[in-house]
C-alpha cells in the first residue's frame, strides 16, 4: 500500500488514476505527474517499488498545495469572503448556491431537506 501525502492509494488501481484519491490531484495534474516522472500510464500501484513512490512523494509536496494545506486555503477563502459581507460571502453563510443557480425549485443539495410551510395548501 502506497502512502502519499497522507492518503492510502488503492494497490490495484493505475498510478493515473490512484493519485487523484490526493485531494488537491485531478485526472490532468496526475497524467503531468506520471509524464514528468516517466511512469506508463498502465502500470499499477503495486508494481511501483518504494524508489518511485518516494520520487513521486517528494515530487508532489515540492510542486503541488495538497491534503490539509488546501483545504485549509480554501477554508480561509470562504471565511474571508463571509468576513467581507460580500455578495458570496452572504450565500456561503445563508447557506445558499454561490455561483447564480437558480433556487426557486431547486437547489436541494446546498439548502438541505425540504420543510413544509404551515397554510400554504390552496
């Protein structure tokens, strides 16, 4: 079992697509790793030996803001825009969708369950 940045990769998964398990890692930022470091992109977790999963370790903390760094970045954004009283900063504390979605009957995700208004029948 490969440990990178924190995170269990799965063994039996394509390098490709086990380092996007990393938050902070999409498909695109995994394929560059694999090309950089000249991996094949249909070799397997397990038939890495410890040497490649130290280059690409130290590869991703030198080049890439991943795991708990990232999301403390992003939690810090979120709480600068609230902290502004800006317009996204407003939806992110009412807990509402911030990026102009409509929420007249939708939006269930972000709003939560559905809560019944008392004499609305007709």
């Amino acid at each position: 079992m490969a440990r990178i940045a924190g995170v269990n990769i799965p063994t039996q998964k394509r390098v490709e697509i086990g380092l996007t398990y990393i938050f902070g890692i999409g498909r695109k930022t995994s394929h560059d790793i694999c090309v950089q470091l000249g991996f094949a992109p249909e070799r397997r977790v397990h038939q890495l030996n410890d040497d490649e999963v130290l280059r690409i370790r130290e590869l991703i903390d030198r080049d890439h803001t991943v795991e708990g760094d990232l999301r403390r970045r992003v939690a810090m954004q979120i709480k600068r825009l609230m902290d502004l009283g800006c317009y996204r900063g407003l939806r992110h504390r009412k807990g509402l969708p911030v990026r102009g979605q409509r929420t007249h009957t939708n939006a269930r995700t972000r709003k939560g369950k559905a809560k019944p208004i008392a004499g609305k029948k007709k």
